[in-house]
C-alpha cells in the first residue's frame, strides 16, 4: 500500500469538528465534519503543506496544530478569523541538538 496514513490527531476539547491527517503522500490535511443528530457528516479538506510529516498533534485548546516528520522541522499551523489555516511558525533541529524558532510573515 503506498499512501499509507501514518497519523490521525483529533483536538480534545472544543474543536471536535477537526481531524488532522499526515501520510506518505507528503500531504498534511484538516478535515472538518459535522455532527448532527443522525451521526457524523463530511464537511471540508483543507491542505495545509505539501511536505514529508510523520507526526501531527493538536494543542489542548485545539487553535493549533503541531506537525513534524524526517527533516527536523516541526511547523504550527494555526486558523484565523475566516476559518484558513496557516502556518505561522517554524522549529527547525540541527545536530548540535539545538532548535531555532522562526516565526514566519507576511503568509
């Protein structure tokens, strides 16, 4: 199988419509459903970064989503007022073990 998906992150607290996925197709998504009374519908995909991530996981409030996979870098993506995601900083690893933040402008 070779888009395998590697990792699902589901936010706990009031943002239970979101889930965010990461796979081998080098695509980091948000997927955005609804629940009703007659279960759970599909919404929305949104792509958030088109590079290698192994690994997502969402603050505890939700606002924000953590990403990291191979290359040392682990960016946060967050939404605004209308609902888009953005990335809006970077942690990049080097191999003295010591990580640089980077806050990213004008995206």
């Amino acid at each position: 199988m070779s888009n395998r998906l590697p990792h699902l992150s589901f936010p706990t607290l009031s943002h239970k419509d979101l889930i965010a996925s990461c796979g081998k197709d080098n695509q980091l998504k948000v997927h955005r459903v609804k629940r009703g009374p007659n279960g759970v519908t599909y919404e929305s995909t949104e792509l958030l970064d088109q590079s290698q991530a192994w690994r997502v996981s969402w603050n505890v409030t939700g606002t924000v989503l953590a990403a990291s996979g191979d290359g040392g870098i682990v960016k946060l993506f967050k939404s605004d007022f209308h609902g888009k995601w953005k990335c809006v900083s970077q942690i990049v690893g080097d191999s003295s073990g010591v990580a640089a933040a980077s806050a990213l402008q004008n995206q």
